[in-house]
C-alpha cells in the first residue's frame, strides 16, 4: 500500500499541429470501441496506487466526451506551454500528494505504469519527478524525431532528453557495439509541491527548441528519476502512428 495521496491528471488539448483532434477522432471509436482518450482513461484507471483520474481540458468537446463515457474532466485555461502547465492548474486546488501526468495520446500506457512512477517518488526523497524509458532496439527509432530520448547518470536520474540521438556514438558504430539506448515514454510523477513550483518557472531554452517540457525540471537543476521498464508505449503524433495503433486494436 502506497503512504501517499496520488491522483492521476491527463491533459488533454484539441488543437495539435500535426494531427488535430486527435483524442476525440470518430474513426478510432468506430473501430476500436474508443476514443484515444477513452482509451487512455480506462487503462490508467487499473492502477492499485490511486485516488482518481481526471482529464484537465480547454475543450468543450473533449470535456462532454468525457463525461459521456463516465469520465472525470476538468476545464482549464488554454494560455499554456505544456501539459505540465495545465495539470498544475488542477493540481492547485485538489489534495494529493503525487500527481502522474499521463500524457492524452498515449493510449497504450497502463496501470501498471502508473504504479512503476509513483513507486519510484516513494523509494526517492530526492527525485522531485519520475518518468519511464524502455530500450530501443532499431536504428529507425534513434533516427526519429518523434521517438525522444534519453541518458542516465550511474543513479538512474535524467542527465538529458533529446529528440536527437543520444548518445551519439562517435566511431560511426549505429547500434552503438552493445551499447544501451533509451527511449523516453509520456508519463510523469511529480510531488504535488514541486508541480506548484513548476509552474512558475520561465521555460528553459532548451525545452523551446526540443519541444520537451521535462528540460524546464533539468535545466534549473531539479532531479528526475528514470526507471527502466519493458512495457511499450506508442504515442499518437502522426497518420502513420494513428493508423498503426487502429490495426493493433481493431478486433479489441
């Protein structure tokens, strides 16, 4: 039994550059049985170390979605940078003691997941946010930029994020002679108490040129612990990973 109070929040915006609507498209529950973020609701809702779920939204049409499945959503502002910065905004006034950040097209991740970044906040005092990676294991995914990365120090803790290669290995060795890659998956846990802080800061220029929110935590020197898993989780951020995730679902 976890000693805190977690509470999982799922931003979820509709406009999206590259394929917009993504969360709420007709086409996904007509063959699947669900939206994405039905989907994503109802996996993360298996986990054994939480409160409730909710969906923190900025639109209507997500938010009635929602509540027609039997959801829990939110409204909030839609002057935000991140999801990160959105799930502050519910965070503020709920009581919890970790929140877990379940990114709103990932509907693959699951509860046990959830449970892996809570479980790592209650065995670190120093780690102010958790995340998951697993191993890469093609040399498609360290090419592509929609599959981000990231590198470890000897603790497990985050030393960078990238959607580059990292690390890059100089001698023109692709799969890097044993070498272990890792590919970051969209889930966080934060203590409620630094999620209040983070929004506060100004975002890093790091985290506006590689699109990723999490470098605004290294990049004024906060800690985020990794923890390795095998579970995969593919995000929905093109036609392509759409229609992929369709056939893998279809006969659900």
């Amino acid at each position: 039994m976890n000693k805190h109070k977690s509470v999982v929040i799922i931003p979820a915006r509709y406009d999206s550059s590259r394929l917009q609507g993504k969360l709420i498209l007709q086409e996904v529950k007509d063959i699947t049985g669900r939206y994405i973020i039905e989907h994503v609701y109802q996996n993360v809702k298996s986990a054994r170390g939480i409160e409730k779920v909710i969906v923190a939204t900025d639109s209507r049409q997500i938010f009635d979605i929602v509540k027609g499945f039997g959801g829990v959503a939110e409204m909030t502002s839609g002057e935000y940078h991140s999801g990160t910065d959105r799930i502050s905004e519910i965070a503020e006034r709920i009581d919890a003691d970790f929140i877990v950040n379940v990114q709103g097209d990932e509907p693959e991740m699951n509860g046990a997941m959830v449970d892996l970044v809570i479980d790592v906040l209650e065995k670190d005092d120093n780690a102010v946010m958790s995340t998951l990676a697993n191993r890469i294991e093609n040399a498609e995914a360290l090419r592509d930029p929609n599959c981000v990365k990231v590198v470890l120090d000897n603790n497990g803790y985050a030393l960078y994020f990238s959607r580059s290669q990292i690390p890059y290995v100089r001698d023109n060795d692709e799969q890097g002679n044993g070498r272990e890659f890792l590919r970051h998956l969209g889930i966080y846990g934060y203590r409620r108490d630094f999620l209040l802080k983070y929004r506060n800061l100004l975002p890093s220029k790091l985290e506006m040129a590689e699109k990723l929110e999490q470098l605004r935590a290294l990049s004024n020197g906060y800690k985020i612990k990794v923890a390795i898993t095998e579970y995969v989780s593919c995000s929905i951020n093109t036609k392509n990973d759409l229609m992929e995730f369709i056939e893998r679902h279809k006969n659900d």
